[in-house]
C-alpha cells in the first residue's frame, strides 16, 4: 500500500535493520508444526546497547513475555541489547509462562554473550496452550549465525500469525546534524483495539535519545496511532511496542524537548501511524481500509473518542464491506461516542481515490448520488470525514470492514 | 424458544394483549414498498388510561419518535392510552422528523377520541430517510378498526426488521390477592447493545401500579435484562421500553416497595429477562444463545461489566459460531473489561443442554476434552460461566454468535 507522508520524509528500506548497528534473524523452528515451515522466531540484535521505552497492553490478563520484558527493562534502567520474539503461541494464560519467557530470555543472552536481562522478549499465538521450549533451544544458535544486517524481512515474517503480509516502514530524519533512521516491523491482523491496539511492534532507531526522553515520545505518539486502531475491539493479552534507540548516528542525545526531539518524534509518529494503516488494512478479512478523521473538536480526546466510536461499528463496518453509503450508520456511532459536543452541527463526508461526496449535514441527510458514492466506496480505502463544528483539533482512527473472512477465520482458529 | 422460569411464573398467551383491557391490531401500510406485504405499522390500546414510565436510548442522536414520547409523557405526567409504531423507517435524522412523529401522535388521537399526547410514537429501520406520512394517515382508520383483543400477534409482527421470529412473553402473578397479568412485544435484531439494548419494547399490564413505582421497577429490571444484552455492540438511537398499566386487575394500587411490588417486579423480570433471550437468540445472523454469568463479584456493576465483555468480544462470538472451546478469548475479554478483581482467581466452564466442562482455573488453562467441549459448544444455548472469587454477587449477559449472515444482513441492508 501506498505510504502517507505527514512530514515529508524520506522513506527506506530495511525494516528493523534501517538504522545502523541493527542485525536480524528469522526462522522456523516448530512452535507449532507446521509444513508451510513458515518462520516462527526471530532475534533483532543491536551492535551496541540501546536506550529502550516500551508501552504494554492493558488487558489483566498479561502475557508472560509482557510482565518479563517489563521487569528486564525496570532492572536495566531502560537498557536493552536484544528482542527475541516468535508466533504461533502467545504464552499466556500458562502456569509455567514467566519461566519459559525468562528461559527465552536467557537462552538468548547465552547464545549473545549478553545479559538475560538485556532482552527484551515477545510472543503471539493462541492464547493458553504450553509453549513448547525445546524448539527454541534449538533455534536459538542457528539464530545467532544468521544475524545480518539485513536480516529484517526473516524478522518480520516470523513475527506473523494470521498477518497476509509484513509490516515494515523505516524513514531518514535529521538531528543535530546528523542524518538518523528509524524504523521498525509490526505484526497483528485480529484481536486488535486500542488500548494497547498492536499487538507486536519493534522499533530501532541509531538517533542517540535519552530513555526518559524516548518513553515520552513513544507515550505520545502511541496515543494517535497505534491507539487509535481498531480492527475487532478485542485488546490483546500481548500488545507490546518498544524502542531501542542506539546513538549510532552519533548526534548530540536528546535529553530535552528539543527541535531534535520534534524531529525524532515526528519520524516516530511517521513510521508507526503507517505502520498503523498497515495493520487496519490487513485486518483479519479485511477488503479496506477505513480512516476516520474527526475534525473541529475542542479537544484531542473528544475527537479520538468520536474517531474511534466510528470506525467500531460492526454495522458500519459490514456497510463498508457492502460499498453502502448508510450514513445514518456513521452518526448513529458518532452519536453513543462518550463524549459532549452538539449533534446538530455534524457533517459527514465519504472520500477515496475516486472522489468526496457529502452525506450529512447539520445532523441530518442531504440529497447525495447514490450512484457517485457507490463509487466512491468501492475503493479500498476509504476515508470518512466527521466534524462536530466545535473547535480547532482533529484526529484519525483506522480500521477496516468486517467481512465474511473475518468469522471464517475466528470461527476455527485454533485448528 | 424455552421460557426461563426465575420467579415459578405461570406463562401465559396473549403478549401485549394478555392483561385485561389492552387491545392491539397490525397491518400493511407501506411504509417501504414490500411486495410480500409485511406488517409495518401498528396500535395498542387500554380501555382505560394509564400509568406509563419508559426509559430510552442513550445515543445523543435520538430518534424523533423517542423525544416526542419523551415530552408527551412528561405533559401528561406519565399517563398514556395508546401506543402507535411503525417498522420499516426510523424518522431519525431527518430535518421533518418531530413534526411527523407529533402528526402520528395525532392522526392516533383523532382516530381513537384521546388526546395526543396520551399516545406513545415509535419508528424503527433505516436512519436517515425522510418517513412518509401518507401510508400513516391512510392506515389509522383501519387500524382502529381492526383492533381487537387478540391483536397481540398482528401488532408484535408489524414492529419486526431483520427479526426472523415475532417476540411475545406474558405472565400472571398477584398483588393484593387479585390475578394480575403482565405481557409485552419486542422487536429487535442488530444495532443492539447497552444502553439501552432494546430497540422496540412495549409492555402492558393490568395492575394498578403509580406512575412513580412503575418507572422504579422499569429501572431496576432494565438494568439486569436489556442493558445486558449485546448483539453487536451499536447502541441503536430509537430504542424504547415503555410499560403501560390500566389497573384493570383491580388491585390496590402499588404505591411502595412492598410485597405486591416485589410481585410486580419479578413479572416484569420474568417478561424483559425472557424477551431479552428471544432477542440474544434471534440476533442478525445468529446461530447461538450465548448467556454468560458472572459470579463471586463483590458488586453488581463489576459481574454485569465482566459478563458484557465476553459477550461483547467479536473473536469469542466467532469462536462460538465455531463451536470452539477457545477458553483464552474469554480471559482475554474478562481481563479487559473495566472491572477491579484478581485475574489469578478466574474460573471458567462452558455449559449447555449437553452438558458442562470445566476449561480454567485460577485464571490458567486445565486439561479437558476437546471433543466433549465440542459436543457442548454445538448445542445452540450455550451457558458462559465465569467465577471472579471475589464475593457473593452475580450478573448474567446475553448475546449471539458472529456468523456469516450477520456480515451479508449488514453488508447490504438498505437496498
């Protein structure tokens, strides 16, 4: 799909391993048998240590990994060298979890000559089966030896469970003079809602960022990306995204709010609300892409609220599978949104590539060509303009339709 | 569908019509041109006026329809006479829709000798479509012509939209040694969720009960039934519970909360909890009766926020159409809703006709059978049982599968 460029940057490639220093591996090793031999574990190692800043589900119900990862970077002090990640099971739910994602852990460090908990650990799969170490133990060296640096793609592909294709997005920015990277692999498709909306996101980047400064930015850019995603309202158990910043590019680091700590978070915000497109459009049975913009709120959790209420309607989102413009769909999901603002000021606009066209003003239906929107629908991704005239702030929630493919593949997922 | 028999409640016929005094008739007017000629429009009315409470939708787009109901009860002090509804349009976001919803109230009045605010008015189907008044003014006439103590089926079939069954509960109980009867109609498919969860609900009775008592029974019992009942998650902007007594069972007017109130009480229970059933049961496209309990809460919020969580979760929903014991995303769903419990404590089994099994304990995943949780799950009322261990409280949610047909109902609704 296309990129969208908020701040015209210039995109690259190279995934997780866009930023200097960064190696990756991927691989299957069997977590769960499988003839595809699709690649089920990967490492992303960094040839120095790195300031990290995570943000975590919150679901209860916390995958194993999450609480390890957490503990490890509380006792580093937000350092961290290495993420070692795999699908197919989300160890979680399990009596024997926490010792399995610290055996990962150290099986990792071990094979790194690191510490263990210098790793940063991940899992996604079916939630409540016993994961199955032996195939990790065994993975784990042929790992280390395939580490290259451009290892990111065997990452991101292993990363995958019910993902069509991989999610990789790397940009080029500048910093005290110094031309920086920053980019990063995603992977989630079904049980996605903020919040934590994104399952599994690993971001690197060589800009030289203190870890205080880099939790900031990350707090703050998750709030309008990864957040405002939604594809089935389900909040994950496993929803993890961290950053691993490693000063390689040698910039002065950015302990302040800065210019240089707007132009890193810009570069964040670039990479991960595409990353959150990605995501919203491989949906699990996902046809499009919905983009709900929320505009002339009085302020900025009003009009997430609005944007997000939209784009999870399950009936708006069977109308888009079905290229139907029933607005009154679209407003009756603005209008159960928890937030004030006065419903007779609402307009609502349909947008795609092949044109815009107003459904809905002051509250009510206007005359519109059922014909044009029809049009206007049948392209594959669609954006759906709301205002409630009642200020100056906007914001973007992303989702996609609800399909037949959706219930064909939860309703027999785990076999 | 089995009634649910809480209270040891005689069942009776008659739906709306079943408490004395109460006549009701239905027919074909055309709101939507409909070549198989399907009730659209209909009338209820008491021989004797009576105190009326209902409770709405808490969309901010509200219906037309809701807000003159509201204001007409409010000028008569919770007194009414008649009910007048159509299906097939909504008149909700239309710049015309009061005044065609007063014009409804009137055209009643007229034909029946009352006063139009005695009449409560209400539309449900498509939003945002001008309602065409002409098939209402030529439909009043013999409609009130036709009314009849029997009409309980006419009328309960002329509020239906994608219903595939007509929903109709009645019960007999006593209140000052006198027989009372109390019986309703609800319509209700998709675009439903709390609060209010309803859609179109009309309840009549022939107890003498003041206006102030009825709406506090109307509160409590819509508490613990419709707003506990998710189909999809849209919390639909004309929905309506309105409940009518006529006195005509000639019992001492219930004025406090005493033992006649209680009896009162449990009818109405017994009638919203079973209706709320029969509208789980016959959500769009759904194969399965999902009830799940929450027990061991320490507050009545907490087990009724946990149990709509799962119910609301669209991966166990479509784990359920899969008849797969999926017992993670149901942890999944306890762990994100918005309660405060040890997670650690959960336990949950899975029940039906077939009988019941045990899938987690103490918030871990147990060995069980997948072929006898199968033959469980592919019954089609499934019981949900969640215990939080926390205290002596319980709640119940209802809801259905996510199918294939919901995706195909919704994909196209309105042509």
């Amino acid at each position: 799909m296309e990129l969208k460029n908020t701040y015209n940057h210039k995109f690259i490639d190279g995934g997780v391993c866009a930023a200097r220093g960064f190696k990756a591996s991927g691989m299957y090793c069997g977590i769960k048998e499988n003839p595809t031999k699709k690649n089920d574990i990967c490492l992303v190692v960094s040839d120095k240590i790195c300031n990290a800043a995570a943000v975590y589900t919150q679901n209860k119900v916390k995958g194993a990994p999450i609480l390890v990862t957490k503990k490890n970077l509380e006792k580093t002090g937000g350092k961290a060298i290495a993420v070692i990640a795999n699908s197919k099971n989300a160890n979680t739910c399990n009596a024997d979890g926490e010792e399995k994602a610290y055996r990962m852990c150290g099986l990792a460090a071990d094979v790194l000559g690191i510490k263990p908990e210098e790793v940063i650990v991940a899992s996604t799969g079916v939630i409540g089966q016993i994961l199955p170490i032996e195939p990790v133990e065994r993975a784990v060296k042929p790992l280390a030896d395939s580490l290259s640096y451009t290892g990111n793609e065997a990452a991101a592909t292993a990363i995958m469970t019910t993902d069509t294709v991989k999610k990789e997005v790397a940009v080029e920015f500048t910093a005290s003079g110094k031309t920086c990277r920053l980019g990063g692999m995603a992977k989630g498709s079904g049980m996605i809602h903020p919040n934590m909306a994104t399952t599994l996101n690993f971001i690197t980047t060589d800009c030289a960022v203190s870890t205080e400064m880099l939790q900031k930015a990350l707090s703050e850019v998750v709030k309008i990306t990864y957040n405002c995603l939604s594809v089935d309202g389900d909040t994950s158990t496993n929803d993890m995204v961290c950053v691993m910043a490693n000063g390689m590019a040698e910039n002065a680091e950015i302990i302040a709010e800065n210019e240089d700590y707007t132009a890193f978070r810009n570069a964040l915000y670039e990479v991960m609300m595409n990353m959150t497109r990605m995501l919203a459009k491989d949906g699990e049975g996902a046809t499009k892409l919905l983009e709900c913009t929320v505009s002339g709120a009085d302020n900025l959790d009003t009009a997430i609220t609005v944007a997000k209420s939209v784009i999870c309607s399950p009936l708006f989102k069977c109308a888009m599978f079905g290229s139907d413009a029933n607005w009154g769909r679209i407003l009756c999901a603005v209008g159960y949104a928890d937030a004030e603002f006065d419903i007779n000021k609402v307009n609502v606009s349909l947008s795609s590539a092949a044109g815009t066209i107003d459904v809905c003003k002051n509250g009510a239906g206007i005359d519109f060509s059922e014909e044009i929107a029809k049009t206007i629908l049948s392209e594959d991704e669609i954006g759906i303009n709301v205002s409630i005239g009642n200020g100056e702030i906007s914001a973007t929630a992303w989702g996609c339709d609800l399909t037949y493919d959706y219930v064909k593949i939860n309703g027999d997922y785990r076999s």
